[in-house]
C-alpha cells in the first residue's frame, strides 16, 4: 500500500519560490567586483533568475546542457544557481584559483555551452576560449556599459544586456527530482579531476540538512556570509539553505582579505560565517593588533581543512564566537559532519568540552559512517582505533561524471555502496568523527602513525605560529619522520628549540617533530588548503638532523 500523500519531485526551483514567496522582502546584500555595495530582495533575485531562464531557453539550450560560471560570490552568482538548475539545465562551477590548462580541460570534459565570468577572470577567459569549442556564449557577469572592448572573445555579451532583454513571466518545468543541477570538479592533487554531479533531490535534502540546528543552524533571524566561495561545492549548500530559511544574505565578491571581511561583517549585521580556517587566520590576524571586536557575530562555520584547536578558542574566548567544526567534501555536497555538543556535555567543564568541539563532529541525518582497517571490516567506536574512513548516503557519490574512475564505492556484506573519503579518522562511542589525516598524509614512523594534524595544532597553539604543516620525511630506521614547516607572526620571535620544547608534555615524545623548518609562507592550493604536495617538493633537498 502506498501512502496517500502529495508527490512533488524535490526541485531548486521550489527553493526559490518558497523564498520568494514567504521571504520576498529578505535582503541579499553583495560587495561587487566594480566595489560598490549592491542591494536587493529574494522577490528580485526570482524574477532575474526566471529572465535568465529564458535567456537560456532563447538560445536553444537542451535539458541537462552545462552552463558554467567562473564567478565569486555575489548576487548575479547565486541567479544563475536557481536560473540554470530551475530550468533544467546543469551549473557548473569552475574553480578560477586552478591552472589555466585544467580550466580548459574541465571546461572540455563537462562540454559547457555557455561561459558566464566575473571582469576580474577575463584574463583567465582571453588565455583558454580558443580551446573551448563547446562554449557558444561567453558572458561578462557587468552592466552593458561595463562590458570590455576588443577582448579577442567572439561574441561577447554583457549578463545584464543579455537578461534584461528577456521576460521576467516563466515556468519554472517540473522533472525528475533525480535529475542533474549542477556539477564540481575536485582538485585533483594527482591525475584529472573528476566531477561530483549533484541531483535536484540531493541539493534540497542537503539544503534542509544544513540548516537543522545541530548542522549550520540557519534562520530568518540571521545575517549571513558566505566567505567560502561559490565556485567549491556550492558555497557549502548556503545558497540554497539560505532560500529555503529566508535569512539575510551578504556576499563578500572579489574581496576575501582580512579587513574586507570584517567591514562587511559589522555593517551588514552579520550573525553567521562561513569558511576555510586560512580566511579566518588573515581576519584574526587583522582584528587582534587593532583590538577590534564583532559586534553581532555568533557563529562560524569553519571546516574545509582541520580548524586548529587555538582557533575555536580565539573565537570562543577572545570574541565571543562560537564555532562550528564541520568535515565534508566535494564528493558529499560536501556536508558530513557537524561537531556540536550533546545535552550531556553540558554539565561538563570548559576543557572537557573544547576537546570535544575541536573534532569534526557527529554525522548528520542522511550520512551514514564507518572506519574500516585494511581488511575491510568494521573498527570499534571507541575513539582510538583509528581507519579508514567511509560513508553513504542521498548526497554522496555513487559514481562521477561520464564514469571517470570506474566505480568508486567498496561493497559491504550486504551488497551496500559506501564511498571511501581518503581520510583517516577515529569515531567515539558517541559518534564524534575525528580525522587524523588525509591517507596520503599520514606519517608512518616505526610501523606507528602520527597524525600530522595534531602536530599542526600544537604548533599553532604556540602565540608566535601563524601557520603550521607537518610532513614526513625518509628515515632509514624509522620509515618516517615528522617535522613541522612554520610560518612566524609578524613581529614575533621563537627557536626551533623553543618550540620543540613547546611540545612536550603535549604529545608522545616519539610524536615530538625531529625538526622545525621556518618558512616565508605555506604553499595554499585552489580551494584554500594547504598544499602539502608542494611543500614537500619545496623541501626536497631538505635533510633531517643527524643523518
Ligand atoms: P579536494 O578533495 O578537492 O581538496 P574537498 O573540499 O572535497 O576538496 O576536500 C575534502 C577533504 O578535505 C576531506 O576529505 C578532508 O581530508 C579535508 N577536510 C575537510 N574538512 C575537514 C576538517 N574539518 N578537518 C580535517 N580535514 C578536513
């Protein structure tokens, strides 16, 4: 027997007119590429998303054809996120902090048929559109007026001449809630990318996930910034969680530095933040000199990479911020899990509690997660044992786009997919998940493992560290061993002794890093992260004490 309820297909275009809807008059504020500050409702946002349908449909555009964007995050990004999935055609948005060729290649492999970029990336643009023969619209996300001359791109169209010229009366078609939406690429460390093909079905459930308290917690009543961009896995379901609660929207567009970020963050009111934790170590380390302080902050969700512990503190203690540790990747849309406290963790003490925030949290309702050692089987849930990482659910994977890499899931008994994360974890007997390193960078050191993680937190729990990454390097006895590359804040003095004595009592001493190498800066990949891969390369010559 079936239920006898209403069945509506899960689509996009149902978030944007519920906001439009019962949220008409919820601002979405956005800092623009030209600088200035552009303001506008969710009632506006609707009716230029449905214009741009109809541009789409003017061009000929099939069902599922890819529309791409390079793009930071503003409100002409967040019309295409409902114009384009709305109408039945798939986003795809391509990371501009990526090498040209890959841009191209993505570009290629995901078979764009229109180009819609920032002013910003027309250099990017100019370098690649003669090796798109896909693309048969290139637009310049500006005003008609604003629109380059003599670019070398053929036919080259201002967003605003190209939509204003449509009607804002559109239907927003009505498909299989399995259908694609949109599409990203991973950054592919090593061989292609690969791309992540999100659903109509997986984005709203992911939508709602998202906004439940335990995860991001959003509402009507918050102010909300997105610093993590658009471009990697849809901001973190933020333009589509923010539809679905009406909060208020701030975009910060081309303008992620420190100071930018906390202008925009006190005269828009915001409540809530969002992004990787190098963005938040460039804003802290703008506000702590000038003592300035957050007037209507809360809350920032920070995840991406491990948020140091010293991090959550500052935040905590020093600004009256909470933060929210989040784990996730492209491959999940990218939410997984959210580390908030249980009701029982409430009679605990201060210290307690920040060991307990500084994991990457509980899984949220749609993810399902296990670590699994070598044999495939099942590890206990004790918060020591540690394994791979693997997980299922609505929102995840279960193969990329035109097959690339085969298929990616591990069978269990019961013939069930799960997707492995490439990450190492423990999980307590309370579902805490706390990853303890990539699988490719974990340090195997006399047939123990040493989470470069917690090395990294130690260190950055030194005042004078401003950023800390810790590899391993060839030991002919021990396999492996760590040291750990630091960055000094500016105006600040510490020895590799001084900081090698910082770590004992803190860890095992066998853990105890072999060596302190100070660097200029730590290599920062596409999405923000630090790019240990590079690093490495950069300390090839580099050889540990005594050997
Ligand atoms: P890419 O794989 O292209 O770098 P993703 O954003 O998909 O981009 O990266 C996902 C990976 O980032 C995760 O598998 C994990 O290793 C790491 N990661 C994400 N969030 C956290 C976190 N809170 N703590 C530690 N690692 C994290």
């Amino acid at each position: 027997m079936l239920g006898l309820m209403q069945s509506q297909p899960l689509l996009i275009s149902s978030l944007i007119e519920f906001a439009e809807r019962h949220h008409g008059d919820a601002e979405i504020v956005s800092r623009r590429v030209e600088g200035d500050i552009h303001r506008y409702t969710y009632r506006d946002l609707a009716a230029r998303a449905r214009r741009l349908a109809n541009a789409l449909d003017d061009l000929k555009l099939q069902f599922s054809d890819r529309v791409a964007t390079l793009a930071w995050n503003g409100y002409r990004h967040m019309e295409m996120y409902f114009g384009v999935s709305g109408s039945g055609r798939v986003l795809h948005t391509v990371n501009p902090r990526l090498h040209p060729d890959q841009i191209a290649w993505i570009i290629n492999h995901a078979e764009d048929q229109v180009m819609c970029f920032d002013a910003t990336f027309l250099p990017l643009v100019q370098a690649v559109h003669a090796r798109c023969p896909t693309v048969k619209k290139w637009v310049a996300l500006c005003d008609a007026d604003k629109l380059p001359a003599d670019t070398g791109i053929p036919g080259l169209t201002s967003y605003e001449a190209w939509i204003g010229a449509q009607s804002s009366d559109y239907a927003w078609p009505e498909f299989d809630e399995n259908s694609a939406s949109s599409m990203c690429y991973t950054s592919g460390t090593t061989g292609n990318p690969k791309a992540a093909l999100y659903s109509h079905r997986s984005t709203t459930l992911h939508a709602y996930a998202a906004a439940l308290p335990d995860v991001m917690c959003l509402s009507a009543r918050d102010s909300v910034l997105p610093v993590v961009p658009m471009f990697h896995v849809n901001a973190w379901g933020i333009p589509y969680s923010a539809a679905l609660t009406g909060c208020k929207l701030v975009f910060p567009g081309p303008a992620m530095d420190g100071k930018s970020i906390y202008e925009l963050i006190e005269a828009e009111k915001v409540s809530y933040a969002a992004g990787v934790p190098t963005v938040w170590q460039m804003m802290l380390g703008h506000m702590k000199p000038a003592g300035l302080k957050f007037s209507t902050l809360r809350r920032t969700v920070i995840g991406g990479s491990a948020c140091p512990p010293a991090m959550i503190h500052a935040f905590k203690e020093d600004y009256g911020v909470e933060v929210l540790h989040a784990w996730g990747m492209t491959e999940m849309s990218p939410l997984g899990t959210l580390c908030t406290l249980k009701n029982k963790h409430l009679v605990m003490s201060k210290d307690e509690q920040m060991k307990i925030l500084q994991k990457q949290g509980r899984a949220i309702y749609g993810v399902d997660m296990k670590i699994v050692g070598g044999d495939g089987n099942e590890l206990p849930w004790d918060g020591k044992t540690y394994g791979d990482l693997l997980v299922k659910g609505p929102w995840i994977v279960g193969s990329y786009f035109k097959g690339e890499g085969g298929d990616p899931l591990v069978r269990d008994a019961q013939g069930r997919g799960w997707f492995p994360t490439g990450d190492v974890a423990t999980i307590d007997a309370d579902g805490f998940m706390q990853i303890t390193d990539r699988s490719k960078d974990v340090i195997k050191s006399g047939g123990e493992w040493i989470s470069s993680i917690d090395i990294e937190n130690i260190a950055m729990a030194h005042p004078a560290i401003a950023m800390a990454a810790c590899v391993g390097m060839p030991h002919p006895k021990w396999d492996e061993r760590p040291i750990v590359a630091v960055v000094k804040r500016p105006g600040t003095e510490v020895t590799r002794e001084e900081l090698l004595a910082f770590y004992e009592g803190k860890t095992a001493k066998w853990q105890i890093p072999d060596d302190v190498v100070f660097v200029d800066a730590i290599p920062i990949g596409a999405t923000g992260k630090m790019l240990k891969t590079k690093l490495r390369e950069q300390l090839k010559d580099y050889k540990l004490p005594g050997l």
